[in-house]
C-alpha cells in the first residue's frame, strides 16, 4: 500500500490511514510507504513506533517514483478534500488501484470501482480490506490515457474557463 502525497499536512488526514493501517496489520503483513514532506511532528513520532511503515521524502525522480509504484498494490489518498488527484492518473497508468474519498477529485471522471471511494473515516479500512479481496476486478480498469493529454485537456479547460 502507498499514500502519496506533495506535503504531510492535516489535510491529507494520514492519520485516519495510519489507524486503518494499523487495523489491518492485526490480520494481514502488509507495508505501508508513505512519500511527501512531512509538516505534522505528531505524524513523525508516531511512524517511527510503527512496525512495516516506511517515510519516503517527497520523489520528483519518475524512475524512483516509478519503483515505489511496482512494489506497491493500492495508492490511499484519505485527503479531507482532494483536488484533481493526479496521482490517481499515474497508479492507473502503473496498473495500481487507487482509494480516495468520494465526491473528491477523479471522482466521476473514470469508470472505476465503487470500491475505489470512501465517505468517512470509518469506511476507510473496510474499503481497504474490500480491495485486497477482490483486487484482480478492481485491478481491471480500462482507461484511455490519451483524454489526459494537454492538448485534449487545454480545449475543455479554456472552454470552462471562459464560462466562469
């Protein structure tokens, strides 16, 4: 599993995943990597008692950001709120599943997995766990990369622009 993330902050709500992680592991031996730069002391002190978690600074290298993709299954994005969620984008396009709040960034965007989005904290760790089970469908996502490109994207973004 891998939460990544530009900067540790209260927003990314790292420890509602941290508790989620912590849950699982009861079950299950799996690794956590955490990658960004970390703002929250109390994030920090508390990663360093757990057991299997690894903090990664943030990676602008694509090739090392690339290996943490291939040894990783599911992408967490637990944000409060979520922008555009890029690196939902880039975890599909690395054949890895993503979890991310609903009605939050990609949202509605993709054809993906109800399995893919969570409501609240508490249905974080059930979304994991869901994941896990049945990760060959949810794995199984069809995505036409080309709608990412700039040029296709730059038309509909001036288009909305100029309707604000």
């Amino acid at each position: 599993m891998i939460e990544i993330v530009y900067k540790i902050d209260n927003n990314k709500n790292l420890h509602a995943l941290l508790n989620s992680f912590e849950e699982i592991q009861k079950n299950l031996n799996i690794k956590l990597f955490i990658v960004g730069e970390n703002k929250l002391n109390s994030v920090s002190k508390r990663i360093l008692e757990m057991k299997n978690v690894k903090r990664i600074n943030f990676i602008s290298s694509r090739a090392k950001l690339s290996r943490i993709y291939k040894e990783s299954h599911l992408l967490c994005l637990p944000s409060k709120k979520e922008t555009f969620g890029l690196v939902c984008i880039e975890a599909l396009s690395q054949g890895i599943p993503f979890l991310m709040r609903k009605n939050q960034g990609i949202d509605g965007l993709l054809e993906v997995s109800e399995k893919m989005f969570f409501e609240n904290d508490n249905q974080l760790t059930t979304r994991i766990l869901e994941i896990i089970k049945d990760y060959n469908s949810v794995n199984d996502v069809k995505i036409d990369f080309n709608q990412f490109k700039l040029n296709n994207i730059s038309p509909r973004m001036i288009s909305n622009y100029r309707e604000w």
